[in-house]
C-alpha cells in the first residue's frame, strides 16, 4: 500500500484551540467523503482509499491534532477535541454535503465532528470500530488496562497492534504499521486511547439522528441487535479473513464495501 509523503493537496488548518491541523485534499464532487484514522494512526492510512475515491469525489483525510503532521500542543485529548479538528478542515474546505469515514478511534471522532456541522453530513461509515453502541467501560477497567503503556511505552504497543492482526496477515504490513503506532508521543496515546476507551456514542448517535454504516471485520463481533437500539436503521458490512486494519489488509475488498455504503447513503437505502 502506499504512504503518504509531502505531495501536492496536503493543507492546514488551525483546529478550534489553535493546534495546527494537517490535512490532504484530492478530487472533486459530492457528497465530500472526509477521512478519519484510528489511534496512533495517520491520514496515511487512507492513502489506498483517496486514490480511488478522487475519481469521483473530493476527498479529504486528515491528521488528527497529536499524529502524522499535526500540532502536538493540546492540553486535554479527548474525543470532542477530534472532532473539532475534522469540523475545522471542513470548514476551511467550505464542503456542502459530506459522508465521514473514521476508522477505529475515528469512529468515535466522525460522531463528535457531525455534532459540529449540522446540515452536512449525510451519514457517518465506520471502519472496523462501530460494534457495540450500547458499550461502556469503568474507569477502574479502563485504568487497568492502560498500565502497561505506562510502564512501558513501545512494548504494550507493540503487543496491542500485533493482537489486532490474524497470524497470516503480512509481517512487513504488522511491522509498518507497528512503527507508525510506536512513534506517537506516549502522553498523547495514552490519554486519547483512555478517551476513547471511555467514550459512548450512544447519546451523541440519538441527537444526531443521522445514518449509520459499519464495514467490520469478523475478527470482533458487532451487536446489531444492541446497535440498533440506538441506531434503528443501522447496517453492517463484514469482511473475512482480515485483522483490524481493513482499509490496508484488503483495500479491494473494502473499497468495493465502501462504494456500495456511500451509494446506500446518497441514495437513500
């Protein structure tokens, strides 16, 4: 897969506490299809999907504050910063309709940047990360879990990437994407992963009332049924045979998905 480098469309935006926001634009064309990664990730990661989507779209992916070529300077991660900083490249972009994509942590992070452009968006895609809206975590549990990253940085991460991966996946891809995750500034990634760890949807889903889709892997389950109950209408994708990373272990398969939610979405079905 490719990875992105300094290249022609790359852009920035202050977010709304004046961090320096890196984003890239391709394409042209509604709906607008605006990007999200995942935790310890980067706008990279959608690099196979921006290629293909500009053909027929403007598309937008973004380095959230803390990763890729974004500012660092943020006093409090949280999932509601995120998505300001997505709603502030939409702004300076003056996009009219969008459909957002977030992959993992950027599930949580589309939810807070709809709240933000009422009006826009047509429907939130998530990427292997919508599979339980009813969900919650304890803080204690949450606490727990984080102290090894405490302890240990570069290990705990190392251990967590590699377990979202199936043992065929490719070692060069688990140790691209290792390097990448490993690199973030440890204080970042362990307040935004606690933030997203206790993070619920639900309420924000209810207010928002907007269409929601998930492309999965069945690696993890999804709870339609429990989904539902916040989501009535909301519909999932399965891919088999991949880990976490489904936009980059099997981009055809998952553009395939992709194309098919966003005409379900501008169609109305």
């Amino acid at each position: 897969m490719p990875w992105s480098c300094s290249r022609r469309g790359d852009r920035t935006v202050p977010s709304a506490d004046g961090v320096n926001i890196a984003y890239h634009v391709e394409g042209g064309g509604e709906p607008a299809l605006v990007f999200v990664h995942g935790w310890s990730c980067n706008r990279s990661f959608w690099d196979g999907q921006v290629s293909a989507f500009a053909r027929t779209h403007k598309v937008v992916a973004v380095d959230l504050a803390g990763h890729g070529a974004s500012g660092r300077g943020r006093k409090a991660w949280t999932i509601p910063a995120f998505g300001a900083d997505v709603a502030a490249v939409i702004k300076k972009e003056k996009l009219g309709k969008i459909i957002l994509i977030g992959h993992s942590m950027g599930g949580d992070v589309i939810v807070e940047a709809a709240r933000l452009c009422p009006g826009q968006v047509i429907g939130l895609i998530g990427a292997d990360t919508f599979h339980d809206f009813t969900e919650t975590a304890a803080t204690e549990e949450v606490e727990g879990f984080l102290l090894p990253f405490k302890e240990n940085f570069t290990a705990a991460t190392t251990e967590f990437v590699r377990s979202m991966f199936r043992p065929t996946a490719s070692p060069a891809l688990v140790a691209k994407v290792t390097k990448t995750m490993t690199a973030t500034r440890p204080a970042i990634a362990i307040a935004a992963l606690k933030a997203t760890y206790l993070y619920s949807p639900a309420a924000a889903l209810k207010e928002l009332n907007l269409p929601v889709k998930g492309i999965e892997s069945d690696l993890y389950g999804v709870n339609v049924d429990g989904n539902r109950t916040v989501v009535p209408g909301f519909e999932v994708k399965m891919m088999a045979g991949t880990g976490h990373f489904i936009q980059i272990e099997d981009p055809a398969t998952f553009n395939r998905l992709l194309l098919e939610t966003i005409d379900g979405l501008v169609n109305g079905r």
